[in-house]
C-alpha cells in the first residue's frame, strides 16, 4: 500500500512521472521559494523527451 500523499501516489501510478519535493515550503511555492521552483523546472525542460 502506498501513501496518502497524492502526489507520490501519482508519481507510482503514472509511467515516466516522478515527484520533487520542495523542502522547507508552503502553498504557494512559486512565491515562497521561486528560485528552487526556478531550478527544478530548469532540470525538466533540459531533459530530452521518453
């Protein structure tokens, strides 16, 4: 059985999909840490696609 946690729980069901956690965050990442946000969606688009 996995989590409660939707979002792990998407990333285990969907293929290719994985979660990145965002420590020391709230709601609304995008204002509370923009640059990590900044980062991780630098790393995405720089992966080729499956």
């Amino acid at each position: 059985m996995t989590s409660g946690h939707p979002g792990r729980r998407l990333a285990q069901l969907l293929p290719g999909e994985r979660l990145v956690e965002i420590d020391d965050s709230r709601t609304p990442i995008p204002e509370d840490r923009p640059r990590r946000l900044a980062a991780v969606l630098r790393g995405f688009i720089a992966e080729p696609a499956p």
